[in-house]
C-alpha cells in the first residue's frame, strides 16, 4: 500500500518525538500542509531516522520507497544491534501531544 508508506512516516515522526508534522488548527488547515507537503523534521532525532522519515514522506508515490525497500532502509537495521536499555526515547512529548489532542474534540 503506497499511501500506508507515507503514513508510516508521519506515525514514526510522531512516535519519535511526540510532535505531528501536519497537525493544525483544523482539518482544512493539515488537509492544506499535507498537500503542499512542507514539512520540517526534528532535530532532536537521528541522521538516519530523518532520511528514513523524508524517503517515506516523499511526495510522489513513484519516488517514495516502497514496503521492501523501508524495511531494508539502514535505520531499521542499525536497531537490531542496539543493545536493550541503552537507547531510550523521552516520552514527554508524545505524552503532551495525546494530552493537547484530547483536548481538541
């Protein structure tokens, strides 16, 4: 699924660092930003996690990896080789995202 691709990325920026790359004031607006496709990647995570997220986000479905090629991306192989408890993501801000989300219906 081409457009599950794309979704992957924009659930993994988010998981990474609690903060949603389209998300607006209303549906309109992120309906607009995901469109024009601007977006801006944290810096709070890694090189290779940034490239894995940018070659999902691509707009073009042609250009955009495909399934295979995002599971074989190196981001995904360096995690094998992490050793447990050594690497751990702050879940403050994904925390404040769910709580502000929460907030907005």
């Amino acid at each position: 699924c081409v457009g599950c691709v794309w979704l992957v990325g924009v659930i993994t920026h988010l998981l990474l660092t609690g903060v949603s790359l389209f998300r607006c004031v209303n549906d309109a607006d992120t309906l607009d930003k995901v469109k024009s496709g601007s977006y801006t990647l944290s810096t709070k995570i890694s090189d290779l996690a940034r490239d894995f997220i940018s070659k999902l986000l691509i707009f073009n479905s042609n250009d955009r990896l495909d399934v295979i090629s995002a599971l074989q991306h190196p981001w995904l192989q360096f995690g094998e080789d992490i050793p447990a408890g050594t690497n751990q993501i702050n879940t403050d801000s994904l925390r404040n995202y769910y709580n502000n989300l929460k907030y907005d219906f």
